[in-house]
C-alpha cells in the first residue's frame, strides 16, 4: 500500500516553522502516492516506529485508511494554525515539474551539479569529496547515503527550505526499488 501526504504534511513542508524533524520531514517528501510503506522504511532506514507516528499524528495516509485519516489531519491543521486559504490551496513545489526517465544515472548527474553549484567555490576540498564519492558509488544505496549528505550540508549552509526542495527533486529523479 502507497503511503501519501496529507494536508497536514503539506502544511507541515510549506511552514517556515518546523514541527517535526528533518528525517521526519524526509519521510513526508518520500510520501508520493508511487512508494510503498515497507520502500520508505528501507529508504530511511527506519524500523516502522517513526511512519507508524506519522501515520497516528495525521501527515500520512494509507489508502485504506485514507479518509478516517484525512478528516482529522485537515481540522489539527488548521486548529494549529490558521490558515483558511491555504489549507484549500493546491500544494507548492519547491522544484519544477520532471517529465524525463527516472535513472540512477539521472539522479548521479544531478548529484554532481549540486556539488559544483553548492561546494565548489567556498568550500572545494568538500565538492572533491562528494565527486569523488559520486564516482565510485554504483547502486541505489550508496547514491542515497551520498545524497543524504549532500543534502544535510546544503541545510546547514542554504537553509531547510532549499534542503526539502533538493530532496524533492531527488526523489522525483531516483528510480524506483525493485
């Protein structure tokens, strides 16, 4: 069963105040209606405990239980913070739509272009680091730890909002576990 976000989760990644943690926040990116519950555990690296909260608290849903879920998600929202108008409003993207094949190579390419744009310049000795990585890594796994990396130091230097928006296009250019 495909886990997806809620429009509690959608307030949650568009909020400048962050309620949940950045693996928290990860799960919620990974929640794209295409991988399954057991593919973002493994992806985390999570032992269930942490999609099982999410699930409980509202930010993700399962198709069955999809709309005894949704109902509370929505009125916690915007109890918490209101925001009549966007609560309705179709979510934003950080990231521009992508139509092209999801591939590793795809994914490796992008990988090495956010090294040179985010690390070259002030900090080279880091962007030599992640090339160097990016060179040897050849399965999914290692593109993934690589990727979190990278991510974690774009946070600490551009901010989460620039961080979730990597992640999302991450997401959206790995292809999908088999």
């Amino acid at each position: 069963m495909q886990l997806h976000k809620s429009e509690k989760a959608r307030i949650e990644l568009g909020a400048k105040v962050r309620l949940l943690t950045v693996r928290e926040r990860a799960a919620l990116l990974l929640a794209d209606g295409h991988k399954t519950r057991i593919e973002v555990q493994r992806l985390l690296q999570d032992d269930g405990s942490m999609l099982q909260k999410l699930i409980a608290d509202g930010y993700l849903l399962h198709p069955k239980s999809g709309a005894a879920v949704l109902a509370p998600a929505v009125n916690e929202a915007t109890t918490q913070a209101p925001q009549p108008s966007t609560a309705r409003a179709a979510p934003r993207s950080s990231c521009d739509n992508f139509d092209g094949k999801r591939s590793l190579a795809t994914t490796r390419m992008f990988l090495f272009d956010l090294g040179e744009r985010m690390f070259a310049n002030k900090t080279p000795a880091l962007a030599e680091q992640f090339r160097g990585q990016l060179r040897e890594a050849g399965d999914r796994e290692s593109m993934l730890l690589i990727a979190r990396a990278m991510i974690s130091r774009v946070e600490e230097i551009a901010g989460p909002e620039r961080a979730d928006g990597l992640s999302e296009r991450i997401a959206m250019l790995l292809p999908p576990e088999q």
